[in-house]
C-alpha cells in the first residue's frame, strides 16, 4: 500500500515535468519564429555636462536558442553560454573601432520540478508558462498569416502590449523633452555667463567682436554686406564642385558653417551656475571649513 502514493507522485511529477518541457519547447519556437527580437547594449561616455554615445551591440536572441538546441544543460532550459567580442557600431550601423565583451545565456522554462514534495509553485509556473508560450504562438502566428488579431486571447494580448508600448514611448518622449528643455537652458545660461566677465578672457574677445563688427557695419553700407553674403551662398556651388556641394548637403551630424561650430565650443566651454557651484564654490567652501575646522581644534 506504500508504493501506491510514490507511484503516483511519480505520474504527477512527470506530467509536470512534460507540461514544463512543452513550454521550453513553445517558448523556443517562438523565439525562432521571431529573429528580428534582439538584445542591445548600448555604450555611453557619462561627463559632468553630456553623455556621448560611443556604439551599441545588437546580439539576436534566435541565435540564442539555437545555440541551446543542441547544448543546453538536460532539464534546465539553459542555452549555450555566448562569450565573445562584439564590434560597437554607430546608430547607422557603422563600425565605430570598438569592441564590447558580452558573456549572454538564456534561460527558458525548466523541466525539473524543485523543492520539497513535488515543488506546486513550480507546477503553477510551468502552467503559466505553458499558456503564455501557447498565446505567444498564436499571436505570432496570426502576423504571419495576416488575420489581424483574430481570438479573444490574441486580441487580449495585443491590447495590453499596445497600451504597455506607449505608455513606454510617452516616457520616452517626455524624457526627450525635458533633456532638450535642459540642453536649451544650458546653452542659455552659458551665453549669460559668457557676457557677465565669468570668463574674463572669452568676455573680452566677444566684446571686442562686437565692437569691430560695430565699426564694420560704421563704414560699410549695409547693402554691401547683404550683396556679399547672398553671392557667397550662391557661388558656394561653383567654387567648392557638385561633388563637394553634394557631400557637404548629405553629410549628417556635422555643423553647417565653421562659425556655427567656434559659437557651440564656445558656449559648451563656458560653465554655468551650476558648474560653478560645483566645481568652484563648492570646492573653495569645502577648503574653508577644512581651514575653520583646524583653526577651532
């Protein structure tokens, strides 16, 4: 009569088992089905003032699962580990001349129970994976055959994936709002700085521009100027070639003049407010209670 409980703990623990499995293999499959699903990793160079993009690494999770097709650990759901060197590349997919080392795995739902007597929370998970592997399949599915959507638990999905995706890309947005807010106040605030003698020597040589500027415009008619400019834009074409004009036109990123270029160092060179009370008031307040402190001891 005691074998009869063991026996059936074993018929319970291998139809969890086999539930678990299923949906390792249904996950796996949906995956494959899915390449362009990928992991990136994004490299920054973080500064006091800007964060610069250095490249990023897109490593595609189907080459994942298929490096665990044949070499995942038994009853794991563990891929093939991925340890390698990846070259950075910029946002239009050049290579930058950097490499990322990444050490990946992935890990699907096991197929061993765990715990004492059988493990029911593992039994309720393997469930869980089970039916979110089958709606995974479905919806995927119904985008290749082009049906929109058709099942209440397909629709159910892409509502909660649509409402998730852009609540995410409202904070995205407004996180790109408030860090252009944020560059635009900078710059303002450099500008202010740069004409109230902060720097003594970039006040100087502002000033100084605007006075010869002041005596050019003095004894320059104004005409003259505005002649000069409109045939420097029109015979930029003729003097630089269609082949240099084209290029200057098509190149991204880079300033549109080399005036345009001094004006944005010279602001970006300039501290503001809160640079300077941190870098230079608070240093010098840190020195001053450093001295008050041994003068009272």
């Amino acid at each position: 009569p005691a074998m009869y409980p063991a026996a059936a703990a074993g018929a319970v623990a291998s139809a969890r088992g086999g539930r678990l499995a299923a949906a390792a293999a249904a996950a796996a499959a949906a995956w494959r089905r899915h390449p362009k699903a990928v992991v990136c990793y994004r490299v920054f160079a973080v500064g006091r003032l800007s964060e610069a993009f250095l490249g990023e690494v897109a490593l595609p999770v189907c080459r994942l699962v298929a490096l665990g097709e044949g070499g995942g650990s038994s009853g794991s759901g563990a891929s093939e580990e991925v340890e390698a060197w990846y070259p950075l590349v910029d946002e239009g997919g050049w290579a930058t001349g950097g490499e990322l080392y990444i050490r990946a795995q992935l890990e699907l739902p096991g197929t061993e129970a765990e715990g004492d007597g059988g493990g029911g929370g593992v039994a309720a998970a393997g469930e869980e994976a089970v039916a979110h592997a089958r709606i995974v399949a479905e919806l995927q599915e119904a985008e290749l055959k082009g049906q929109g959507g058709g099942g209440t638990a397909v629709a159910s999905v892409r509502r909660a994936a649509g409402s998730l995706s852009t609540v995410w890309n409202l904070k995205a947005t407004f996180a790109g709002i408030q860090n252009a807010l944020g560059d635009a106040l900078d710059k303002v605030e450099a500008a202010k700085n740069l004409l109230n003698w902060t720097h003594p020597g970039k006040t100087a040589a502002v000033y100084l521009a605007v006075l010869l500027l002041y005596a050019v415009l003095v004894w320059v008619p104004v005409r003259l100027l505005v002649l000069a400019v409109g045939l420097q834009q029109f015979s930029a074409h003729f003097l630089l070639g269609p082949d240099a004009a084209a290029a200057a036109a098509a190149a991204e990123g880079e300033p549109p003049s080399p005036l345009v270029a001094l004006a944005q160092d010279l602001l970006a060179s300039v501290p503001t407010d809160a640079d300077l009370k941190e870098g230079v008031y608070g240093a010098e307040a840190a020195r001053r209670a450093r001295r008050r402190r041994r003068e009272e001891g």
